[in-house]
C-alpha cells in the first residue's frame, strides 16, 4: 500500500509549496498528490482552490493570475517543477485537474501535453503519473489519450455506478458503509484523505492500493509496522 503526500506534506508545510513536496520526500512518502489549476498564461500550477483567499488572504481569481503573479501572493509550485522533483527523488504522482472552470478541457489537454513532453524521462525513472478528478467529463477527456486515469469519488451512489477501472474515494464513505469497498468496480484504487490514527489502522487491513494523506509520518508509522 503506497502512501501519497496530500498537496505534499502538508500537515507541516504550506500546502502545495516545494517546501511540502521535499517534506513529503523526507517523510518517507511513496508519492505526491497534487491539485492542477491553469494560471493566466495556461501554466499548470499546483493549487487547490479557485482563488488564492484561503490560502493567502488575499482574493486572486488564480486563473486571472500569472506565475510570477501568484508567486507574490503564495508559495506556489509549477506542475513541471513537481515533475521534475518526482523524477529526480523516484515519487508517482496523482494529479487531479480541477473543475468547474471556464477553460473546461484545455486543463486537462495541457496535461496530457506535458506529460508528453516528458515521457522518455518518465518512463526513464520508473515512476508513474495517474492523472484523476471528479468531473466526468474530465475523466473522459483524459481517457482518450492517457493510460492512467483514476476518477475521483465523494458520494456513494458515485461509487456505485463507476465504470472506470481506476477510483479514488473518499475515506469517510468507505467508513460509513464498509461493504462498499467490495462492491466497487476497479482495478485500481487509492483512498483519500486518510489522517486520523483510527482511519489508518483501519485502512491498514483493505485492500487498496494507496491512501493519499496529510499526515505522511504517522502513515509511514501505522501503514509501514
């Protein structure tokens, strides 16, 4: 079971920064989960959110915003920078693409063209970068031209009619209603957001294939003993 840094290790770091994604790599983790939204010159940038207020207390739209703009209102890191830290340190990546947003698809597109870009490097270090989100459609998208795609599942009736062969679903459905894991469909499957001790122990003993956690030590401790 493969552990994956929620926005890099960010139970201790910024969240999304570098110096959360080197946390993560220290801590042990397996892999980076990050979030991708389009900055305004269509850079993939890590980030969560729709506008920079949470984090920041600053409101930006980031899609409004340049790099170099919402470098000086957070620590924000480019998809290609996580990239290359993943190939350099050997970490798999879970990129979700955000949405509703007014680009649509050009998120996704922009993605695919970078993983592309990069393949032969990639495919050079071994590790593995499954793109995933919550929207259908996006899902789709993605799936035309990627091998490695995982939708991302909130809700129980969502687990129930999946039809992709990759999940990610939420910790807290799968607590809810634990006959649920058996009778999902998919090959693959990564639960997230997995932080409290009784959450892992419990993870611990199912079948999955990663948990994606804020907590990267205290999974490595749970998960690893």
């Amino acid at each position: 079971m493969k552990i994956y840094a929620h926005r890099g290790f960010s139970h201790k770091y910024p969240e999304g920064s570098r110096q959360a994604y080197e946390g993560a790599i220290d801590a042990g983790a397996d892999g980076f989960e990050c979030d991708l939204r389009l900055s305004k010159e269509n850079v993939l940038v890590c980030f969560h959110d729709r506008t920079t207020f949470r984090i920041a207390g600053v409101r930006k739209f980031v899609s409004r915003q340049s790099v170099p703009e919402l470098r000086s209102i957070a620590n924000v890191m480019a998809f290609d920078e996580l990239l290359t830290l993943a190939i350099t340190h050997r970490k798999d990546i879970l990129a979700e693409t955000k949405h509703p947003v007014l680009r649509r698809g050009k998120v996704e597109r922009e993605l695919i063209r970078t993983l592309a870009t990069r393949a032969s490097e990639i495919k050079s270090s071994g590790i593995q970068v499954t793109a995933m989100s919550f929207s259908y459609l996006a899902v789709r998208r993605l799936k035309k031209s990627y091998p490695h795609v995982v939708k991302v599942i909130k809700y129980t009736a969502a687990a129930l009619i999946n039809r992709t062969k990759g999940v990610a679903v939420n910790i807290e459905i799968l607590r809810k209603h634990p006959g649920l894991l058996k009778r999902i469909r998919a090959d693959v499957m990564y639960v997230w957001t997995v932080n409290s001790k009784e959450d892992l122990r419990w993870i611990k003993k199912k079948d999955v294939d990663g948990v994606i956690t804020d907590r990267v030590i205290r999974a490595e401790k749970i998960l690893r003993s």
